[in-house]
C-alpha cells in the first residue's frame, strides 16, 4: 500500500507493508554538485507533484573498501546527485508523539551511506520508534580544510538534516521532541562533536555513542597540510573553484593517493601533529577546530560547558581494533620481536605492552597490539566522554559488547555490535558467521529501544563512584564495575602526555 508524506520540498511516496512505512532518498538539502561541492548546505528545492521515496537515493564520491573489509561490509556506491538524502521508517500511518532516532553512518569519514542492509530501520519502526537514516558529505567533499571553502561541511549537512527532521518527523508520526542521536564509528564520533557543539541546542534529546571518541579532531592549520597535499595529487590549485571543477573519479583518485602517503609515511612534521594523533595515522579527513561548530575536543568542551550535555549512551566493543588488523593480514606480521616497532609506528607508548601482555597470559602480539589500540582509539576516551557528562548531571549509561564472531580471528571486533543493535542479523553472516544468537540481538535492540523511547536502557547508571558497563558477551551477561581498569589508567596516563 502507498503512503503520501508531506515534507519540506513537496510531496512524497513510500510504501507500507507489514504495519511499517518506508520512505526511501528523500532529499533534504539541495545537491552539492560542481562549486555547491564546497559551500555550506541549502535548502532543497521544490519538486512538483508526489516524489516517489521507493528506492535507496545517491551516495556521496568514494572508493571501494579494500578487499578484506570488502568483503565483511561490501562497499556503498549508488550514483546521483542528490546524495544528501535521509531515509525513514515509521509504524503504519496514523500515530503521534513516537519517539525518534536519527542514524548517522560510520566509514572514517571517507565512505560509507544510509542505503545498507544492516542500517535498515524497520525493526525499531516495528518496536514503536520513528527511525531516519542519514547521508552526509564524505572525504574531501565534506572534510577536506579548503581555504577559501567553509570548514566541516560534513557535520554541517549532519546539523542540517537534524534540522529536517524536527521540521518534518510529526509528519511521519514522530515527536519533535523526543529525538534520540545513535551512530557508530565516524558516525559516533560525529556525534561526540554534536553534543559539545554551541549549534545543536535543542536537536536532539539524547544521543547514543557507538565505537566513537571525540579525539578525532584536527587542528585547523594541520587540515590544511592535507588539503595541500589533496590539491597536489589532483594537480590543481587548493581552492574550492579548482576542487568543484573536478568529477568524482579526480576526487577518489587525489584522496586515495594522499590517503597511501600518510600510510606509508605517518610523520607529524609533514601532516601536522594532529593528524597523527587523533587519526592514529590511519584517518586524514575528519572533524577540524573552526571555533564555531567545533570548538575543541569533545570531552573538553563538556567539562567546560556541562549544560550542552544530554542523556548518554556509549561504548565499544571489546576488541575493535581486530576488525583493521586480522582481515588484512596486519595481525599476522606482529611477533614479540616486531611489537615494539609497531607500537612505536602508532606513536604508542611501548611499555604498555609489558601491562597489557601480563593481563593476558598466553596471547600471542598481536593480540596485544590490538587491545592496546583499542584502548587508545576507542575505550578511554568513551570513558573519559561518559565522565563529563556523569559529572554534568546527565544520565549516563555504558556498554562494552564482547560477543566474539564466528568468522575466525575477528572476536569481537568493530562494527560487529550493528546488526544486533538493528535486529538485522540476517543481513550480517559475513561479518558474524553463522548463526550468531538471536537472544543477544533481542537483549541489544531492545535497550537501544528503551534509551530512545524513556531514557533507560535497562541497567545501573554509570558515575564517578560506580562505573558500571554493560558487557554484552551473552544473552544473560551481567554489568561489570570498571572492567580493566588498570589497562585504562595506564593509557590515560600515556594519552594525558602528548601533545594536543
């Protein structure tokens, strides 16, 4: 059955099934095509007549994964020009005051989309909550620090489609007022700046955070290194003008032969300090200090603003960083003797291993190296997040999912927590094998759905004075209190000595 939504812009049409609508590309800002690339987003503009929203709409520009991860996640490429589009699934038409979540995507700020498997909202429409997915500016279309281009267009469009979405969710039988910000990996730490930043006030209610940090910043004048760099792989001037006169294929090629350099050459003199730090040597493109949507890191601004924090919800998964190494045959190359080099390659403290190595009798390096780098890229500063708003007086929650997948060697890596927070495990055997628990799906989901319809996810608050974390290893597995708490203060210690 056809189902006609009225929204900013004119008419649309999805489709009803099952007691759940989906609306599909709907466009929220114009395209951001040739110069309107580089420019702040604007208003979409009217269409005549109902607009079919039956099928995925545009992505942004962006290279394939590479093989390995390829073939975890696949890899997102749909053309067309109206790629900053959302996505929404409701209860059949007819209700109100519905609670809201708004998805935004991971994919390190250089890929990814709202049109995947895994992301489809239909299982928290079916659960009562409105769900809008997101699309957003990627790599150097919504990243890259441009002089005469406005910073963080990325996050920008993120604001502007939050901003559609309390002009448009009552429509689609949601409250305005009950809007719930979930993502996962650059799509968390998306979030983390989201929360802290002066212009978001009243957008949002609550905000989930999934394998996200707020350290992912950049400094405005080390964004400006990459985007040179940008300019002289594409062969142009480092201007939004030359930028915008090149296609897509100019785009993925400059971004991805910068993106090999800083790989293979990971120096701070070169790229900034920043970037290395915050990126670990891996990103190049993410969120910059423009002093207006981001001020400073995450954690930082709410412990000096508490009154822009909301209810929280945030945590990672137990070994994230397996995801990065095991798949490409990174993890294979790591022995006793190399550990140290390779610690020393991320700019990590090497004694760290000796703590991380004791608390685990019997790994081998490679798992080391990977529960120190998920520690440092993920863990503390969830933490550390979670502790600012803690202490703002805003109801805190934490999670660790520790379920390990059936494909062998990722355990319970990054991105694995995603089809069960959507219920979507039958979109995911290639990411958790075979038959992965549908309790433990049941148990994730319906915390998430609790958080966005009241606030409460289920177990005890995390504070100064009881940090518990909901592990999730299990369908009956308990809350935890400050779980490695030894392992995290010695990364704190070690992350509170570099420079900013």
């Amino acid at each position: 059955m056809e189902t006609i939504v009225s929204v900013t812009g004119g008419k649309v049409r999805g489709v009803t099934r099952d007691g759940i609508s989906t609306f599909l590309g709907i466009p929220y800002a114009a395209a951001p095509i040739g110069p309107a690339r580089f420019e702040m987003p604007a208003r979409v503009p009217d269409w005549d007549g109902v607009r079919d929203a039956l099928e995925y709409g545009g992505t942004c520009a962006q290279s394939p994964y590479p093989k390995p991860i390829h073939a975890l996640l696949g890899s997102d490429g749909i053309p067309g020009d109206e790629y900053l589009n959302v996505n929404v699934w409701a209860p059949e038409a007819g209700g109100s005051g519905l609670p809201v979540l708004v998805w935004i995507h991971g994919g390190a700020f250089v890929r990814g989309s709202n049109a995947r498997p895994i992301y489809d909202g239909g299982s928290f429409a079916r659960d009562g909550v409105v769900t809008v997915s997101i699309n957003y500016r990627l790599g150097i279309s919504g990243f890259a620090a441009i002089p005469d281009a406005p910073l963080n267009r990325g996050l920008h469009d993120q604001v502007f489609a939050l901003r559609w979405v309390q002009e448009n969710i009552a429509a689609f039988g949601g409250d305005p007022g009950n809007v719930t910000v979930f993502g996962e990996s650059a799509g968390g730490m998306s979030i983390a700046a989201l929360i802290a930043s002066p212009l978001t006030d009243g957008l949002f209610r609550r905000a989930i955070i999934q394998s996200g940090n707020g350290i992912g910043i950049a400094r405005a004048e080390d964004a400006r290194r990459v985007a040179a760099v940008l300019a002289d792989k594409a062969g142009i001037a480092p201007t939004a003008a030359a930028f915008g006169e090149l296609g897509p294929d100019r785009l993925r090629a400059a971004q991805d032969a910068m993106a090999l350099e800083l790989m293979q050459d990971p120096d701070p003199a070169r790229w900034g300090e920043s970037v290395i730090s915050h990126g670990l040597g891996v990103m190049s493109l993410f969120p910059v200090i423009d002093g207006e949507l981001v001020e400073d890191l995450s954690s930082t601004v709410l412990v000096a603003q508490p009154d822009r924090a909301v209810p929280l919800l945030i945590g990672c998964t137990a070994e994230e960083f397996r995801f990065f190494t095991v798949p490409a045959g990174l993890a294979a190359g790591i022995t006793d003797e190399t550990l140290p080099f390779v610690l020393r390659r991320y700019g990590l403290d090497t004694e760290l291993a000796q703590l991380y190595a004791a608390n685990r009798p019997g790994a081998s390096a490679a798992d080391v190296f990977n529960a120190i780098v998920t520690d440092v890229a993920f863990r503390e500063d969830s933490v550390r997040i979670a502790e600012s708003v803690a202490a703002a007086g805003q109801p805190t929650y934490m999670y660790e999912f520790g379920w390990r997948s059936g494909i062998e060697g990722l355990g319970a890596c990054h991105v694995l927590e995603v089809p069960f927070v959507f219920d979507r495990l039958d979109a995911a055997e290639s990411l958790t094998g075979p038959n992965p628990p549908q309790a433990l799906a049941d148990r994730v989901h319906r915390a998430w759905v609790d958080f966005a319809t009241h606030g409460d996810p289920g177990w005890s608050r995390f504070s100064a004075a009881h940090r518990a974390v909901q592990v999730f290893d299990d369908p009956d597995s308990p809350v935890r209190v400050d779980p490695r708490a030894d392992e995290l203060a010695a990364v704190r210690a070690w992350r509170d000595a570099q420079p900013s």
